[in-house]
C-alpha cells in the first residue's frame, strides 16, 4: 500500500490516542475495563488508536494478549475509527503479534525496536522488512532507544509497499531533518516523544505534523486544545498549555523511571476510574506524585476557559 489520502488521512485531524492497558490487581489482563476506557476516549473522536503500544505496555504483553486487545477496541469502535496495533520485541514474536492482531481486525501496526538488541543498519532493514512482508496492512517504524535509522536506511524501507510512516522518539532533531529531507512526503511522520506536546513546535518544524498523545487517556480535552491552538497558530493558547499544564506534568513524568507509562494510569484513576496497576519492571505512581498530579488536573476547567 503506498502512502496516500487513504493512508495519512488515518492519522490526520487531531491528536492520536494512545490507549493504556488495564490490569487487574494481579496483573491480568483486564478486557472490560479496556472497553470502557476506549469507549471514553472514543467519544472525544481521536483519528486512531494505538493499541498495545508504548503507553499500552506492549514490552509487557504477549500476542494473545496483543490480539485480545485488538479485538475488544474494533468491537467497542465499530469500525468508526482505525485500530493500529503495537508489535515488537524479537522477530517471530514480532511476527505473531503481527499476525493476532491482524485477525483480530487491525487497520495497520506501529512496529517497536527490537528487544535489547542493537543492530546494523543492514539488519534493522531486514528487521522491518521481514515484518512488513508478512501483511498487507500499513506499518509504521518507530526508531528510539537502541533503534536509530539512517536516511538512506529510510528511503529503502519507504520502497516497501506496505511501510507508510516513521515515529520518532530520539529527540535528535538534525537526524530527522536529515531523513525529511532526503525520504520527502513518501513517508507520513510522527513525533513519539515522551509528552509529544513539548517538543511538537520543533517537530512541526521539520514538517512532522503528527504525534502521540499520552495524555488523551485522561484529559481529553486538554490534548485537543493544545492540537486546536497548536495547527490553528494561536500561540498563546500553545504557550498557557505548556507552561501551565504539559511543562509540569513533564517535570513529574521524569522524576522516576516508567513514569511515561504509570503516570498515565494514575491520570486515568484520577479522572475516570482505576485500570489497575502496571507490570513489572515498571512501578506504580508513587502516591505524593499521584497528589501532585491530582493537583494538576484540579486546574484544568480554570486552563481551559481562560
């Protein structure tokens, strides 16, 4: 499938969601109370889902788990909007993730780094590759961590038909200048930084429009205001968001590792109702930061109606 109005209109129209994973106290896989929080986040119209990925904990998943995820978000969505699924770790269990997800009524994947290992660019082309002749559904690649793609690796894995984007979660601006610049719009591109909202001034200056939003899992509202004030130039709005809200969440994100993931499912508890703890070797909130985030979120209606 080469990239078209089909394919980028997936992901265009507003901040893309990123649903966590509910566990129930020991740690199983809570589909119920996954239906809910998708039919929540449905009703603020996200263009897409991302299921059982980063903020899914996909490194803690297997691939029945992966394509029970799939197949309760397709029921609860009806087909009104497209379920892109998570895949990674190694190559066959890549693979089958790939392949649950897919019968399960996947519209497409977003493929993580391998696990631990570190390769050359040769065999992260294999890598991605080998993933993408598996299915007809679209792929995006996400390079972060031990993943870091040259743009002549790019330009080789835009010639795949079904690769249609690259995520972005290294932070290094002149590197992704460098494969913009060289791929061009053959590609649809996405910021995957941890608080996208933070850095998506500098990834719109690359001419990357797209980005994850963590904190669409509880303040809805709050992640379409920034898209709105963010596409539509008003730069005060962009400004009081940051400064007010996405800056100091930032801040308490990065006091303690896995907070990206955790601090999402204590927002998700404040605001709606517990979907359970996270899975080893992530922690759980710690309880003075879920009161400094519970602290936040009680300035929120203030924010948004100035």
């Amino acid at each position: 499938m080469a990239v078209g109005a089909s394919t980028t209109d997936m992901f265009a129209g507003g901040p893309l969601a990123f649903p966590v994973t509910p566990f129930t106290p020991q740690r199983e896989l809570d589909v119920p109370a996954f239906q809910r929080h998708v039919a929540r986040l449905l009703a603020y119209r996200p263009p897409a889902l991302f299921v059982a990925c980063g903020t899914g904990e996909l490194a803690a998943l297997d691939q029945e788990e992966v394509g029970a995820l799939v197949e309760a978000a397709v029921e609860v969505t009806g087909g009104s909007v497209p379920v892109i699924a998570g895949a990674g770790h190694g190559l066959r269990v890549a693979q089958g993730m790939i392949r649950a997800a897919d019968r399960a009524g996947a519209a497409g994947f977003l493929v993580l780094p391998p696990y631990l290992v570190t390769g050359e660019q040769e065999g992260l082309l294999e890598y991605f590759g080998a993933l993408a002749a598996i299915t007809e559904l679209p792929l995006i690649l996400y390079q972060r961590d031990n993943v870091r793609l040259e743009p002549t690796t790019v330009a080789r894995l835009a010639d795949l038909p079904t690769v249609v984007g690259l995520k972005d979660g290294l932070g290094d601006v002149e590197l992704m200048q460098r494969i913009v610049t060289t791929v061009g719009p053959r590609l649809a591109y996405f910021n995957g930084m941890p608080t996208a909202e933070t850095f998506q001034a500098a990834y719109a200056g690359l001419k990357v429009p797209h980005y994850s939003s963590a904190v669409f899992n509880f303040v809805p509202e709050v992640a379409w205001a920034f898209y709105r004030a963010s596409n539509g130039g008003d730069a005060d709005t962009v400004d009081r968001l940051l400064s007010d809200f996405f800056v100091p969440l930032a801040r308490l994100r990065g006091l303690v590792k896995g907070y990206a993931v955790s601090l999402m499912k204590a927002g998700v508890a404040v605001r709606w109702e517990s979907v359970g703890p996270v899975r080893p070797p992530l922690v759980d909130a710690r309880a003075e930061h879920v009161a400094e985030l519970r602290s936040l979120l009680d300035k929120v209606g203030d924010l948004l109606t100035r």
